[in-house]
C-alpha cells in the first residue's frame, strides 16, 4: 500500500511551503492577468488518481492496457470543449500553451515556413515568433503590430506585408493587448493570400467560454487555448479546430511533440469545462470585463495612461512615463507588491527599457473577479495603485495602502477559511 500520510505528516517542509503559498494568494491581492483561483472541485480533479495512468494515444486507440476510465474522462473533456467552443474537433492533451502552439504550427507547416504574428513587444506572446523561442528558430516569423497614433493593430501593414509575403499562416492573439480582435478583417486577408488563420487565445478562451468575447472558432481554422487562466482550469492546453486538421493535430500532439497525456489534468480540465456551461460562469465573465474597465477608468482619471486608451478583454496595459518619466515597471512591480498588490511588469510598445526592466505594467481582473469584486471594489484598487505609485517614497502612505489591501483582502477571499491546504 502507498503510504497513507498527509504531506504535512511525511513532508512538512513541502506541506511548509504549501500553507506559504496559500497565505500569500490570500493575503494580497492578484492581479496577475494569466492567473485565477481554481475551483476546489478543480484541484481535486487534478490532483486525482489519474495522476497515476499512462495512456499514450487517443480514447479507443491507446498503447497500453487499463484505460477504460481514461477513455471516458478524455472524451468528457473532448465532447465538452467542442460543444462549449462550438468546434469541430478538440485535442486536451496539450501540456500548455506554448506547446500546444508548438504541434499546431508543426501539424499544418514545415520548418522554415512564413508565418505572421504580432510582435513580443507590441503584446504578443513568445511563442508567436520571438527569436528566444522555437518558433523564431524554426519558422520564418514576420511581425505585425499597433499602430503608433490608434495603439490598436495596425491591420493595412497585416494586409500589406501578407500580400507581399505570401505567409502559410497569420497568427492572431496576444499576451499583452487589450482591444477586440478583429477576425473578420485577419479572415480575409487570410483567404486573399491562402493562408491559414490559427487564433491563439490562451489569454481570452475563458471570455469567449463565458460568451463575453466572440468564439474565434466562428473564423479560425485553428484555435489553441491554454485552460488556466480567465477559464479558471487546471494547469494546460488545448487545441480546437476545423475537422479537416483533426488527424494532422492529434498527430502532432502526440506522437509528434509530447508521450502520455496528464490525465489528471485532463479531468481538471473537464470539471472547468463543465462549470463554463453555468449561468454563473457567463455571469463571471461579463463582470471580468467589466471590472477591467472601472479599473483602467479608475487609473486613467488618476492620470495613468491606458495604452490602447482602454480595454475591452481582462487586462491593460499601463504606462507609467505617464505618472513619472523615472519609475520603471520593475521598481513599480515591486513597491506594489511590497504593499499586496501583485501584478507584473511588462513592456509596452516600443519600450526604451529592457524587457527586464520595462516602463509598463500589466493587470488583469480574473482573479479579483472570483473573489467577488465588483465595480467598486475596483474604484478602491484603483485609487490604492494611484497613492503607491505617486507617493512610494512615503512610508505612511504605504502603511495605509497595506492597510487598505487587507481590508479588501479579508472582504473578499479567494476561498472558504476552511478550504484544504489552509491554516
Ligand atoms: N506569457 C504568459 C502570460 O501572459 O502571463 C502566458 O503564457
């Protein structure tokens, strides 16, 4: 028999570190725009007893004996995405987003092919061509970007470098941009140049889950997703697609790009899927969006500028040049999280600073949403990041921003006092 203890009773100092964790989510407030709080039905899934099968392969075509149950929690997780997403074909075994990137690029291209995306700096994601990553190594990856004067993307230099490129595929999505995306416009320019059109939607499948934001399956052939973060799953990717891609990307996945799926993953993934179906769920992505947008009202009246001017989605961007020509993204980062707000530095369009040090930071809402903020508790958030930022030299002022976290903290917990793993 395995040994039955708890991991406080066999590890205490992992069970340490743990109860660490789970004191810091709850005690400061989350703003981190690719994270949630994952439900505790969630976290059960996934930390399950498929933690233990291995199934190389797909339900009813598997490389190993014993997978009766596995089959079923698979297509749950499949049968689920594809009527949540209105797609065709669903593949969950992606162990995250990059690499569901990574077999989707490699089910329908070859290395060395023309691809478009929009540019690491500009808000795109890494894995949309930047040279640090393999698919500015293995592919030929020309970016697009915003236009300097509208800071939304600059569509007639998509249209034009794709008319003169002929790319074999235009990547649509980011990690850092938070205007609509417009899929038509990216569609027909695809169809000009017989490109394929694979929206990457990691950052925003929970808004579309939650019918606040279009389904890019309506114009995409490809869509991959990570289930982790607005979507509040567990940790990974996913792949939707048009039926006619369905073999070449379960191929890519595996054998192509990965071995056994996590199959305890996959049932955390189907649980969330399960809980995007509700009322509430759709309820929670509305209030995303519009929590988002109090907040970058609440910043901009405070004379912190919105790159992009707003937000339509879950996240901005913030320049800080705004408030102050000195203050850099990484010392802002980390005043604010002195004081328990955290979030992360990132670098707006065309940024003088290193991606290291930055002059813009990004929020999101996800998390706070959960906890059931609401459009005044943002207003709060808001002007507490205003007095950090203007008077971080003050230590009574930090005093009091702390204080005021706290009480916005002990409002609204992520979970019940009770919830495991808590003390
Ligand atoms: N780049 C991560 C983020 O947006 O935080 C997601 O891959």
């Amino acid at each position: 028999m395995t040994d039955p203890r708890s991991v406080s009773e066999v590890d205490p100092t992992v069970a340490d570190l743990i109860v660490a964790e789970s004191n810091r989510q709850r005690q400061g407030i989350q703003l981190i725009a690719s994270e949630n709080f994952a439900s505790r039905a969630v976290m059960e899934a996934s930390g399950s007893v498929f933690t233990n099968k291995y199934a190389e392969g797909y339900p009813g075509r598997r490389y190993y004996e014993g997978c009766q149950v596995t089959d079923q929690i698979e297509q749950l997780a499949i049968d689920r995405a594809k009527e949540l997403f209105s797609a065709e074909h669903a593949n969950v075994q992606p162990h995250s987003g990059s690499q569901a990137n990574m077999a989707a690029y490699f089910a329908v291209l070859e290395a060395g092919d023309t691809i478009m995306g929009m540019s690491l700096d500009h808000g795109g994601h890494l894995t949309h061509g930047s040279h640090v990553s393999f698919s500015g190594t293995l592919f030929n990856f020309l970016s697009y970007g915003l236009d300097p004067e509208t800071e939304t993307i600059d569509m007639d230099h998509v249209r034009q470098q794709a008319r003169e490129h002929s790319p074999k595929m235009i990547v649509v999505g980011y990690s850092a941009y938070s205007r609509h995306l417009d899929y038509a416009a990216f569609r027909e320019i695809a169809d000009e140049v017989g490109a394929l059109m694979l929206v990457d939607a990691a950052h925003f499948i929970g808004l579309v889950a939650g019918k606040a934001l279009p389904n890019p399956m309506d114009f995409a052939d490809i869509v991959t997703a990570t289930t982790h973060k607005a979507l509040r799953g567990s940790r990974g990717g996913l792949i939707l697609s048009r039926e006619e891609y369905a073999k070449a990307i379960d191929k890519a996945v595996f054998p192509g790009y990965q071995g056994g799926a996590i199959f305890s993953q996959i049932a955390g993934k189907a649980v969330a899927f399960g809980e995007c179906m509700t009322p509430e769920y759709q309820e929670y992505a509305a209030q995303i969006i519009a929590n988002a947008q109090t907040l970058a009202g609440t910043l901009q009246a405070g004379g912190l500028r919105v790159v992009s001017g707003g937000t339509d989605n879950h996240l901005m961007l913030l320049d800080l040049r705004s408030l102050d020509e000195e203050l850099t993204g990484k010392e802002a980062a980390v005043i604010l999280d002195e004081v328990g707000i955290t979030l992360n530095r990132n670098a707006i369009p065309n940024d003088p600073r290193s991606p290291f040090v930055t002059s813009g930071l990004r929020i999101g809402t996800p998390s706070v949403t959960t906890c059931g903020m609401r459009e005044g508790e943002m207003e709060r958030l808001g002007e507490l990041i205003l007095r950090t930022l203007t008077q971080r030299d003050e230590a009574a002022v930090l005093k009091e921003v702390a204080d005021g976290v706290a009480e916005l903290v002990a409002a609204f917990p992520p979970y019940p006092a009770d919830f495991p793993g808590h003390v």
